[in-house]
C-alpha cells in the first residue's frame, strides 16, 4: 500500500514537473491552480443554485398563468419540444406529454418540475428564466397534461405542492430512496 502511495505522489510530481517544463501559462498558481478556467461569478452561482424538494421546500416566492407559459414555451421551448409538446426524435428529445414515460407520468410530485426547468431549461440558455416565467411554464405543461384545469387561478408555491400527479401512488421506496414506476395509469398516458 505505501509502495502505491509513493508510486502516486512520484507520478504526481513528474505530472507537475512536466506541467512547468511544457512553459504553459500559470500566471496565479494560487487561483488558477491548473492554469485554466476561472471562478463561477455570484451571478452564476445563483443561478444554478436552484433545490427544490419534492414537497414544495425551496420553491420561490412569485406566480405565473398557464396562458403566459403558452406563449413563452412557443417561443422558448417549442423549438427543441415541438409545438405541440410531441418531441423532436431527431434531437433525442421526448414528448413532454402524452407519451406513457413523459415528464408529468415520470414524477410523483410536482415541484421538482419547477426545480429542473429552473435550472436547465431552456437547454441553450439555462437558467435564464425568472421564477414567474417558470411558475407560468409549469402552470402551462399541468394544464396540457391534464392535471390542472383550463383557467385554474395562478400556480405558485403552495398550488404547486398541493398538485397531485397521475402516478402518485405508484411510486414506492425501496431500500434506499430510489423510487420506481411499476406501471403508468392508462388515464395519465393521454394528453
Ligand atoms: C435547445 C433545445 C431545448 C430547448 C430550447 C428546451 N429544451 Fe427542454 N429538453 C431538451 C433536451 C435535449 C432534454 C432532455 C431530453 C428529454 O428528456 O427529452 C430536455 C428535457 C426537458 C424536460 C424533462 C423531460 C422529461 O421527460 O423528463 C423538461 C420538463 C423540459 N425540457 C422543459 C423545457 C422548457 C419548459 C423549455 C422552455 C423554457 C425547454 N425545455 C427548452 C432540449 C431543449
């Protein structure tokens, strides 16, 4: 073991000699440590800096209307998921509803819809959005998946952790914290 040890901390010195010899740039050996990259901004930091917990825990403050979160998915979203939320195969990307293992079926509780499309979506700019535009986009994905009512009033935290997804109930613990689906409701498989 202490052979391997020595073996390492050798091959880590000539990997760092070699590194000095190569005359690549190490301006702040301090900051900059592999000569490369640079500090996340706080900006960025905030940004991606997004836990929302299954049960609502963590959701923002702000609101948004499923008739505001059609118009930003036409012309944010659509691109990539198809105007009628149906995918796009050709960019490996599944239809966000309708299909038995979309989105919506593939979740026991809402809220980490908010917390995904938060901090990844949309995939060319993520992060970009603000929460109302996300709580308007989720309140518009509901809608079209049929969990939420044409017209219900403004999702916001407590709404969304109140909302009971299709598969609710077919979700269980295992052993550890890993959930399953062993089927999906029939009900649930159409938009
Ligand atoms: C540049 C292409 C692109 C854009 C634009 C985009 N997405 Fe995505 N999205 C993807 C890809 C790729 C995936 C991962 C593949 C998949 O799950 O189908 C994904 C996954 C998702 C998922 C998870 C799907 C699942 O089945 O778990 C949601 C929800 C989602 N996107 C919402 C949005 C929303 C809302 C917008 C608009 C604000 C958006 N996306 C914009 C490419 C995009």
């Amino acid at each position: 073991m202490s052979t391997t040890a020595s073996g390492l901390a050798r091959a880590l010195l000539l990997a760092a000699l070699a590194g000095c010899s190569s005359g690549a740039p190490v301006e702040t050996p301090g900051s900059a440590p592999f000569g490369f990259g640079r500090s996340a901004s706080a900006e960025e930091i905030a940004r991606a800096d997004v836990d929302v917990r299954f049960d609502g825990v963590g959701l923002p403050a702000g609101s948004g209307r499923a008739q505001e979160g059609a118009v930003l998915y036409r012309a944010r979203c659509a691109a990539c998921h198809g105007g009628s939320l149906e995918g796009n195969p050709q960019l490996g990307v599944r239809p966000l509803v309708g299909d038995v293992r979309h989105a919506v079926n593939n979740l026991p509780f809402a809220p980490p819809l908010f917390g995904y499309i938060r901090r990844a979506m949309p995939l060319d700019a993520p992060g970009g959005l603000s929460d109302d535009e996300v709580y308007a986009l989720v309140a518009f994905l509901l809608e079209r998946a049929g969990v939420r009512a044409a017209g219900e009033r403004p999702l916001d935290a407590g709404s969304l952790a109140a909302v009971e997804m299709p598969n609710r109930t077919r979700f269980f613990v295992t052993d550890g914290v890993e959930v399953a689906v062993p089927e999906i409701a029939p009900e649930a498989a159409t938009p």
